[in-house]
C-alpha cells in the first residue's frame, strides 16, 4: 500500500497545570534491563473530524494525575533507574495522509502498513533522554484517523498503557471524574533480588494463575512451527522453548491497588525438545502449557526470594530460533479506547526486532470476530511449508 503523509513539526505537549516535581523510584520489574525498550502500536479509527486538537488537548489534562509519564528516565549516583518528574511532557506530532481509510483497507494488512510514515519521528535533542511516550495522529479523508505510539515499557506494562488511554479517551470526551484514578506504588517488591532482604510479598493463596493467551492457537503455533521450521533447518533432536508473559497482579498479596500502572507480569517459559513436541498431539501440548501455567506463583515467588535460580534469569530466555515469544494484545484494553467517536477498528502490534521470533494474539478488526494471529516467526525458507501447515487448521 501507498499514500502520502504530511507531518507537522513535531512539540512536546506538558502537563496542562503545575505537577508534582522530584524523583520516583522504580520497581525491581521496571527496572528490569528487558524492559528498557520502545513499544509501537498503531490504533486506527474510522472518524473523527479534528482529531488531532482534541487528542492533544486531552493528552495535556491526561499528563496531570498521570504526570511521571511527563518526565524523563535516569539513573542515580548509584546507578539505580528512576523517574526526574520534570513536567516537559510527550513528544506530539499532526499529520495528514492524502487519502481516506477505504483506500488502504483500513489499514488491515499488517504486511504492507508503512510504519514510518505513520509512527511519530524521535524529537531531536542534543543531550538527556527521549520523551516517554512519543504520539503522532494522522488524519485520514473522510474523518478516519490513525494514532502512531512509542511507549517506554519501563514504566508501563501493557495492561498499565491501556489505563492510561483508556483515561486519555475519558478526558477527550469530556468526562469530569476518571473511571480509575493512577497510583504510582512502585514498592510492590523489594528494592533488588540480590539484596537478599526477607521479602514482605506473599503469593496469595488459592488465588487462580493470571491470565495468559488462549491455549489452543499458542499450542498450534508453537507445534506447527517446530515442526516445518525448526525440524527442518537442524540435524539433530534440540531443545525448543515457548515463552509467554503473564499478568502477575492477581497473585500480589497484599493486593495492588487499584488504578496501579506498572509492570507486573513474569515470564513463563515451556521447554520440550523437537522430536517430542513434533511427535505430542495439540491435546498433549495444551497439557503441558498448562502444567506451565499452573505453576507461575511458585516460579514468581522463587524469583522474589532469589531462591532456586541457579543464576537463571528467567526474563531473559536465550534469544534463538529455537525460542518462540507469545503475546496476547486482545484483551489489555486498548481495543476499549474511546476518544469521543467510538473506539478503534483495530490495533496493530509493530515488530521489535528481526531476529526474535515471536507470534502475537489480537483481536480481529471491528466489526468481525475471532482471534487475529499476527507473526514474525519463521526464516523465508520455511515460510510456505509453515503457512500450508497453519492453513490446514482452518
């Protein structure tokens, strides 16, 4: 696909009225060296007449009770990650595209999206950190628009992101009293694993496991994958990964308050090797994904306490072929957004990096149903022979 974009220069857009200034401190999630990377997503809309001032207008009042997101990233004397809640605000940028949504499908096929033109540009600065969040809203003919994000992952997980534009789109219409107002609480943990400190946070008991991504496509992805990719390309039985991230707020005792925006998720990770899985039935792989998933407080709880790692990081799994990344975007609440005209068509994950293999679980475009697989998971030569095998699902 092929269209034209205009952008405005860019500016940054700080909070509407005077905020809390100084130093927060950060989670031992949030600081997590994983986590010290950009997200960015594309959330179409089809209308919305003048989006761009009223987005912006409310991104302003958002940046009020959600002011840290307004600062900067630092590091301490001691080399600790915090927050300088300095009040200069998010890096905006307008555009318009020379044609409507109709045009480009609604931007449906993810293959062919130019994601440059439609992500803001970074604002260039001589020194200090990049702006938390960087926004650019293009405006589409005939009222469609298209907001671009790039989100710092070190202070927001995605169910966090979500709230706050879900209290964005409450402030753009209008809205007096947000639904759920933010708490910062990042003490949730203690300062660091390697302290060795008595840890004050219990799993709570009897709680369920937190949530994770529909079992079945994982299952089907993670086994047709081995099977046409990682089978073929090695000469010898291996050992295969699927990794996925679960929310860990459902096991935090006592409870997270409500309104909290952090990070707290922790991987859960699935070993087999090539020949078992290849040879396993998709009931068998279900099996063992949820034998994985039940044991998440108990693999959270030993990392909390640095007991039992064995000088294993399990939030950095060895980045190879051999390890598929699983992520579910469906049910974080971005599809809820609602920024005056009714909330998004879709929302469109955007590849991190090229040599990860990842899948992600979405959900289809408004209005169809169902659960949209998009993936960066396979080598050119295995593409077909994968394709073919994922189609026979159907």
């Amino acid at each position: 696909m092929d269209f034209s974009v205009v952008r405005s220069s860019g500016g940054l857009v700080p909070p509407a009225s005077v905020t809390p200034s100084g130093i927060l401190q950060l989670s031992v999630m949030d600081k997590l060296a994983v986590l010290r990377c950009y997200a960015r997503t594309l959330h179409v809309f089809r209308h919305g007449p003048g989006a761009a001032q009223v987005i912006r207008e409310a991104l302003a009042k958002a940046l009020v009770p959600y002011y840290p997101l307004a600062g900067r990233l630092k590091e301490s004397s001691h080399g600790e990650l915090q927050i300088a809640c300095s009040g200069e605000g998010v890096w905006f940028v307008e555009a318009t595209a020379d044609c409507s949504l109709d045009v480009v499908n609604d931007l449906e096929d993810a293959l062919s999206i130019p994601y440059d033109k439609l992500l803001p540009d970074r604002p260039l600065q001589s020194q200090g950190e990049d702006p938390l969040l960087l926004m650019q809203v293009t405006q589409f003919a005939c009222d469609g628009f298209v907001i671009g994000l790039t989100f710092c992952h070190t202070i927001c997980d995605g169910l966090g992101a979500a709230q706050f534009f879900a209290c964005h789109g409450e402030l753009a219409r209008g809205v007096d009293h947000l639904t759920v107002a933010p708490v910062w609480h990042r003490d949730f943990l203690p300062p660091s694993p390697q302290d060795h400190q008595e840890c004050p946070t219990e799993l709570g008991a009897g709680r369920p496991p937190a949530a994770a991504p529909p079992i079945m496509p994982t299952a089907s992805l993670w086994k047709n994958r081995t099977e046409k990719a990682i089978l073929d390309s090695l000469d010898k039985d291996r050992e295969v990964k699927l990794v996925f991230f679960a929310n860990c707020r459902p096991l935090m005792h006592p409870p997270l308050p409500q309104g909290f925006y952090g990070n707290c998720f922790f991987p859960v990770t699935i070993t087999a090797s090539t020949q078992g899985l290849s040879r396993a039935s998709y009931a068998q792989v279900v099996e063992m994904i949820q034998e994985a998933k039940a044991s998440l407080p108990i693999e959270l709880d030993k990392w909390i306490k640095d007991d039992e790692l064995n000088g294993e990081d399990p939030f950095a799994p060895p980045l190879a072929y051999t390890t598929l990344f699983i992520s579910e975007w469906g049910r974080l609440g971005f599809n809820q957004v609602d920024y005056g005209w009714g909330p998004p068509l879709h929302v469109v994950p955007i590849q991190g990096s090229a040599i990860i293999p990842v899948g992600i679980l979405s959900s289809m475009p408004f209005p169809k149903k169902g659960i949209r697989l998009m993936t960066w998971c396979v080598e050119n030569a295995h593409l077909h022979p994968f394709l073919q095998q994922m189609a026979k699902l159907n």
